[in-house]
C-alpha cells in the first residue's frame, strides 16, 4: 500500500505518518504542496493520497482537480481545518473520497482511512 | 495602525468563547490532553515571563493577534504530547511544532468569530523572560489554562472591524 | 523565497525612515537566517495573509529602537515605557504596509503588530519558510528587517472573495 502525504507542515506530516505507521502502512512519501504533490505521482502511483487544503505554490482543492483531470481514480482523503458545509461539498465535488476536519484524534483519522480504503476496495 | 475603528473589544464573549472551545478540542484531539480555561480577564499592562511563545496575526473583520505563551517545560510536555516523540526546545522541528499548534488554535476558532477573517503563518519566539506587547488601540484579555503538563496562556488581542 | 519581494522592503523601510524620521538607512546585502544569525533585544512582529503570507519582523538592538523611537516620537523614550511597544509595532506596520503596496496585483492584508523585548530572544518562522535578513545601518545604529513569506497563489481558499460565499 502507497500512501502519498501531502501537507505543507512537517509536523502534521510527521503526526499522520506515524498514524499511519500504527495501521502497518510504512510505504509513505511526503510532498509539501499540490505542486511537489503533482510531480511525484507520476513515479509513485500512489495507492491512497491525504491532502490538506490550505497550502503555498498549489493548494488541495486544486491539487485534486488537476489529479482528477489526469483520470487517476486513486482515492483521496482530505485532511483540513476547512470545517465549513459549503467546503466539504466543494471537496467532494471535486473529487474527494473522504474529509477528516483538523483537529482530528489519532480514531478518527485511523477510521476514516480504513473506511476509504474498504470502500476503494469494494467498488 | 489598521484605521478601521474598532466597535468592538475582545472582551466580548463572542471573541473569547471560541478561542476557550478550540483550544480544549484541539489538545484533546491531537494530544489528549484535557485542558481547562481559567476566567479570562484584561491584561493590565505588558505581561512578563515569557518562555517560548507562538504569535498569529489576524486581518480582516477581525484584526489583532493572538500569542499563546508557554513555560519551557509545560512546551515540552506538550509538543511531545502532540507529536507523540520528544522534540528538543529550540530546534526546527520544535518550532514547527508550536506553530501548528497555534496555528490550530487559530484556526479552528476563525469561522466562529463572525465575519471573515484570515490568520498569518504563526511565528514562534523563543528566549527566556521577554516580554510581549500587542498595540495598546486594542484590548487584550488573557485566557489562563491549565493542563496536566502545566500551564500555559493565551493573550487574546483582537477586534471586529468595522467597515471591514 | 521569491526574489522580487525583496526590493518592496527595502524602497519601504528607506521610505518609512525618509519620510517618518528624516533618517538614510543603507541597506546591507540580504542574506538566508541561520541559526546563529544575529538576533536582537526587540522585535516588531506582524503577520501577512492573503496572496502573500508570513512574517515580518523588525529587529533592533535597544539603542537602535530608542533612538528611532526617540526621533519618531520628538521626545526621548526607554524600551521599558507603556508607549514603546506601540512605537515600534508602528514602524513595523508602516513598512509592511509600504512593501505590501508594491506587491503588483497581490491581496495582502497585515495584522496587527505584537512587539517582543528581552534579551537574547528568537523570532522564528514555521512550515519551512526561510527567512531572508535585510541588515540596515542608520545614524540611530544597525538593525534588520527579517522577511518569512510565501506565495499561496492558486490557493483561493485563502481569499475573502472565496471565503465569503463558503
């Protein structure tokens, strides 16, 4: 399982890889923008992507539309501090399999993660 | 100086209220840490003592800054809390640390403030007994809080604008 | 960090001691902060958000800030009075202000100022932006302008326009 982290705070990429680390994925790599993100996905082919929103150079909401746009389907799970209905909708509309609100506890991203991932699996 | 005339001062509940909420939830999320708020109250002159500090202006409909000050240790104890290893005082990843952390603070009381508002990247001070000044044009209430780690406070100087 | 947003601050803090305190500021060549980089007693902080965001921060020695407190308020003035810190948080927002202006087509907005005193203090920038250190020498003594910012173009989630229909 790949899982490309993308969060312009190394601290919260540190928090989320070692949530990740607990649920046995270790195969991880980071980028620190939408942009970074983009340039890495072409040799990674990642399996699961978390992408937060508010980021330098290129953010996630636009991140995912040029992803999308390339017709990857790899699911992605958005991880914000963006809380508001309107940009849930917004995130999922352009094409976002999960959202996770920051602050999130340890559970709860855990659970979403595992519950994409079965989704993914399933479809 | 922002030339908008404040209508109103941060000891307005409506203020001081979702700084209180989102600083018990954000601990208690990424942490789990409990922490509770003390009553705040007005800032009677500069505040001393400061340790390592993590400032966030704010513009918009709301202006202002807000700087939560920690004692060395209590930082430490929570950073490690937070980020689930020891981080040494003073280097970079330590500082990113605190800056999150209030930058999450910030950020998770924004859309509760009424208006729209937007927050700068956090800066983090670190020193030993500094002092910090917010302009003396706008109020600033403190908000004590207490954790099992120790405590800690934030200084809350921020103001609707109107007009903004 | 982006080159171009270099001059703005530096035409901004010779405009600011021009205009405000009669003052010549030569500007030294800038350079990337390192962790032994020379910190001073006081610090001016404000915030930048919008298209451009992070930090600015003035950063003087006490002698430097009371002597250019001192000029911009016509009267002598110790670092420990009330009023100092509202002093310098002006020089501060005036140069921010200043250089933000000649962002072309960027929406910046500054915040307020808070201002640090105590010796041996450190003003750091976080998520990996690096500062830049523009060293100035005035009649006053030496100080520093220290620029953390960043471009979050294309982040729209960050604009009030955006923000407002959320």
């Amino acid at each position: 399982m790949k899982i490309l982290l993308i969060d312009d705070s190394k601290t919260m990429r540190n928090i989320q890889k070692a949530i990740l680390t607990q649920l046995g994925h270790t195969d991880v790599l980071e980028a620190s923008d939408g942009l970074d993100a983009l340039s890495k996905v072409g040799a990674y082919q990642p399996n699961l992507i978390l992408v937060d929103w508010n980021m330098p150079n290129m953010d996630g909401i636009t991140f995912v539309k040029q992803y999308r746009a390339k017709g990857l389907k790899t699911a992605i799970i958005m991880v914000t501090t963006e809380a508001e209905k309107a940009r849930i909708v917004e995130a999922i509309t352009a094409g976002v399999n999960n959202y996770v609100v920051k602050p999130f506890t340890p559970d709860a991203l855990s659970e979403r993660i595992k519950e994409t991932l079965s989704r993914v699996a399933a479809a | 100086m922002p030339q908008a005339q404040t209508i109103e001062s941060a000891v307005n509940p409506n203020l001081v209220t979702p700084f209180i909420n989102s600083v018990r939830d954000v601990f208690d999320k990424m942490a789990g840490v409990k922490i509770t708020a003390q009553e705040p109250h007005l800032k009677a002159g500069k505040s001393t003592g400061h340790d390592i500090s993590g400032i966030i202006g704010f513009s918009g409909a709301v202006a202002g800054s807000v700087v939560v000050s920690f004692p060395k240790a209590v930082a430490e104890r929570l950073v490690e809390a937070f980020v689930r290893m020891p981080l040494e005082c003073g280097t970079p990843d330590f500082v990113d640390a605190v800056g999150e952390l209030v930058n999450m603070i910030a950020g998770s009381a924004k859309p509760y403030l009424g208006g729209v508002a937007s927050i700068s990247l956090p800066s983090v001070v670190i020193g030993q007994g500094y002092t910090v000044a917010s302009m003396s044009s706008t109020p600033c209430v403190i908000i004590p809080c207490s954790s099992p780690h120790g405590d800690f406070a934030i200084e809350l100087c921020i103001a609707r604008q109107a007009g903004a | 960090m982006d080159h171009s947003y270099i001059m703005p601050f530096i035409k901004s803090v010779q405009n600011v001691f021009a205009t405000m305190l009669q003052m010549q500021v030569k500007v030294g060549k800038p350079f990337i902060k390192t962790a032994g980089s020379p910190a001073y007693d006081i610090s001016g902080i404000i915030g930048m958000a919008g298209d451009v965001e992070g930090a600015v921060v003035l950063n003087m020695p006490t002698a430097t800030a009371e002597g250019v407190v001192a000029r911009l308020t016509g009267a002598p003035m110790a670092c420990t009075h009330a009023d100092f810190p509202d002093a310098v948080g002006e020089l501060v927002n005036m140069v921010s202000g200043g250089a933000k202006a000649q962002f072309p087509g960027k929406t910046v907005n500054i915040s307020c100022p808070s201002v640090v005193i105590g010796h041996d203090h450190h003003v750091l920038g976080c998520k990996d932006v690096s500062s830049l250190i523009i060293p100035c020498t005035t009649d006053c003594g030496e100080f520093c302008l220290e620029i953390s910012i960043r471009q979050t173009d294309g982040a729209a989630a960050r604009k009030p326009a955006a923000l407002a229909t959320a």
